[in-house]
C-alpha cells in the first residue's frame, strides 16, 4: 500500500499497524490521532481508495503473507495479524489475495527451494 500523505492519516495507520490483534476502530483512531471519524473515514477513500475495514483487511493480509513466507502455519499468521478463526482468515486472505493461505505458503516454499538449489 502507498504510504499516507496526511500527517493524520499516517498516525492512524501507524495505531492500526501497531497491534494488528486489537480492532482498533475509525472511533479509536480518531481519539488518539487527533482528527474527527468524518476526516479519517474520507482520508482513507481519498487517499487509498477503499474504506477503513477494507484497509485494515488488506494490511492484515499483507501482514499474514509475510509471517506464512517466513514459515508461519495458516493459524499462526491468522492469529498473530487478529483473525479469532482460522476459517475466518482463509475467508478473508481468500478474497483480497486470491488464493488461499495454505497455497500461498506452499508457493513461497517452493520459491525458497528453487532460490537455494545450487545452479544447473
């Protein structure tokens, strides 16, 4: 994701990425970054084009892809980046990366071994 051009927009974003297991919402984010929900809800569809909880899902997922190609079983990355089920981050991982986590982790693994074969 682009990074934020709004100082305001860049501290919820930061509070968002911090602890990605607690929901932080739009209402939360405001208290602490010192912007209204009206001004944030319009910065993330101005300046990312999608709506908070579609922000939070995909950075969550990114998050998620990188725990499954460091090794990460699916429920760890799913809990770790704050999905309460397995089920429910495969849903989610699913539908923003288009396929599923356990097929992702299976390709990065199989990219980790082409990388580290010795050349023909």
């Amino acid at each position: 994701l682009p990074a934020p051009q709004d100082a305001r927009l860049a501290q919820a974003c930061a509070l968002a990425e911090d602890d990605l297991t607690q929901p932080r919402t739009v209402t939360w984010l405001a208290r602490h970054c010192g912007a209204s929900e009206r001004t944030l809800t319009r910065l993330f569809r101005t300046e990312f084009g999608m709506t908070y909880p579609q922000w939070r899902t995909t950075v969550r997922v990114f998050h998620a892809m990188i725990k499954l190609a460091e090794g990460a079983t699916v429920t760890e990355a799913g809990q770790d980046c704050g999905w309460a089920t397995t089920s429910a981050f495969v849903n989610a991982f699913t539908r923003t990366a288009g396929q599923t986590p356990g097929a992702y982790r299976t390709t990065m693994r199989a990219a980790d071994r082409a990388a580290a074969a010795p050349p023909s």
